[in-house]
C-alpha cells in the first residue's frame, strides 16, 4: 500500500465520527458475508469464501467484545446475545456449508444497521444519548 494511501485512510480514520465508523463497520460485515456466498456459490472458491466468512466474523466478534455492560445493561445483554448467535451461525455455515446461516446472520446485521443508522441520525441531531447501546467505541 502506498504512503500517500496510507496517510489518506488515517486521516480519514482520525476525522470520522465514532458513530459513522460503527455503520461502517457493520457495512464492511454484511459486504464481507455477501462476499462469502457469492464466492462458495456461484465461483466454488473455498478459500475466498472462509477467507470473507473470517473477515465478517472478525468484525461481529469485535462488536462483541466491544459491548459496556455497565452503561448498556439489558440491551448490552441481548445484543452480545444476537453476536453470540451470528458467531454460531457462521460457525455452522464453516462447518456445514450451508450458506443459509450466512444469509441468516446477514438479515441480522441488516436489522441492526438499520437501528443504528436511525441511532446516528439522532445523535448528530444532538435529540439523544450518544451511546445509547453502551459499546465503549472508543479506539473503533
């Protein structure tokens, strides 16, 4: 990757509200997934397909491990819930290769995005709480 590149994705890291990082985040999963069938699918390729099902698990379990029971409580709870089921189902889909599961852990991630997408709209409008799930998103 060249420096200029390199400099580019920083600044735009460092500029990026926390709450547009996390939509991103949750876009980059879902991608990565959609990804991962398309390439055991309609290509056959196994390698490319663990390789994007990895990248969108990593994703799910940072979610997870980023979860503020303190300040989150009950919906912190059901959330880390829901990551543990989506980590399961792509456990299955590795195992099975069934992409159903893929698809499944997809729908969930498309209902969350959509919950946080209304969440930064209220932020920016400066209406609520800027961490209303409590994740502790510093360093995200």
């Amino acid at each position: 990757m060249s420096y200029g590149l390199q400099r580019y994705q920083k600044a735009r890291a460092d500029t990026t509200s926390r709450e547009d990082i996390l939509l991103m985040l949750y876009e980059g999963a879902i991608r990565f997934l959609n990804q991962s069938i398309v390439e055991f699918e309609d290509k056959g390729n196994l390698a490319e397909h663990k390789r994007l099902l990895g990248r969108g698990r990593s994703i799910i379990e940072e979610f997870q491990n980023t979860l503020d029971f303190e300040k989150g409580m009950e919906i912190a709870t059901n959330l880390f819930e829901l990551y543990e089921y989506m980590l399961y189902a792509l456990t299955q889909a590795n195992v099975t290769r069934d992409m159903e599961h893929v698809r499944s852990v997809v729908r969930v991630l498309e209902i969350l995005l959509d919950g946080w997408r209304g969440a930064a709209k209220q932020v920016k409008s400066g209406v609520v709480n800027p961490n209303p799930l409590g994740m502790r998103l510093e360093g995200v």
